[in-house]
C-alpha cells in the first residue's frame, strides 16, 4: 500500500541549489494521493472540538475546503493583502528579504470561535505565526495546526511552540 510520501515529488537544487524543493502537485494530480492527503489530514483532527477550518492561500484552500466540508465546518479563507472584498483585518509579518501582509474579512472570526489551521507546509513558521496573531486578534482560540508537510530543518515548529501542532509527513533539512 503506498504512503502519501510516494505521491510527493523531490525536485533537488529548486529553486536554488542545496534545496530539496517538495512538490505537492503530484499529491493533487493523482485521485487516490489527494484523497490520501485530505483524509490524513481530517484524521489529524481527530476528536478536536472546533468552529472554522482555515486555510492560508492558496494551498490551505486547496486541502481546507475538502476537511470542512467533509466535518460539516465552515470555512474561512486568509488572503495577501488586496484581495478580499470586505472589510478586513490585516497582520505583517517578515519574509526572509523583507515584509508581507496577509487578511481575513473582519466578521469571519467571532470571539469565542475556536479555529483550525490547515495549510500544505511549515518551513519556517512566520506565515502561520503571523496568522495565529490574526485569529487571537479577532477574538478566536487557534485550538489545533494541521500541515501535509513540514522541513524539520528550517525549525517552523519553534516559532509555534505555543500551539498544538501536526503535520502528517516530516522531512528533515529545508
């Protein structure tokens, strides 16, 4: 029986060299891998009580709808700066050259609402760092992380310490 890690793709040396670039395009491309990853990642939550599922664009919409539909959740999309419609919330947060900034729409998160990030990677950390923030801000409790993957060696965990935390497939080095 195959393992989601025989769906994931190593393209080495992308984009620069000495990186082992994974790819979740052949997880996606292939029925059974994606069901694989979407159900993996459901179980991760097992008996969790929770409101919202959300996910980060535009991989965390790609794996997050599927969970919160299937567990009958809602979801809540988190977007780059601009993109959304309504009145928004927004977090900065630094890149390795540089800031970002991410949104939620202001009335997608109510105090009290318990909420679960799901996303295809952790690498450093600072994206789901800066969203944690955003959710406490709004008045939500991020009760559980879910990733597909995370590069052990860029230490992304750490910076999460504070969170309960799962990914489904570890990879050691960046």
């Amino acid at each position: 029986m195959k393992k989601i890690e025989d769906y994931i793709r190593t393209i080495p040396d992308f984009p620069e060299e000495g990186v082992m670039f994974r790819d979740i395009s052949t997880v996606l491309s292939d029925k059974d891998g994606l069901r694989m990853a979407v159900d993996q990642m459901a179980a991760a939550l097992g008996d969790e009580d929770f409101d919202i599922v959300l996910g980060p664009e535009s991989r965390g919409f790609i794996f997050g709808v599927p969970i919160a539909y299937n567990m009958h959740k809602a979801f809540v999309p988190i977007r780059k700066k601009g993109k959304l419609p309504g009145e928004t919330v927004s977090v900065e947060y630094d890149l390795e050259y540089g800031s970002a900034e991410l949104e939620v729409h202001k009335d997608a998160i109510k105090p009290g609402d318990r909420v679960v990030i799901v996303d295809d990677l952790i690498a450093t950390g600072g994206t789901t760092e800066a969203i944690c923030k955003l959710i406490e801000k709004l008045g939500g409790t991020v009760v559980k992380i879910v990733f597909l993957i995370e590069l052990e060696g860029l230490k992304g965990r750490d910076k999460l310490k504070n969170y309960n935390m799962i990914s489904i497939v570890k990879y050691p080095g960046k």
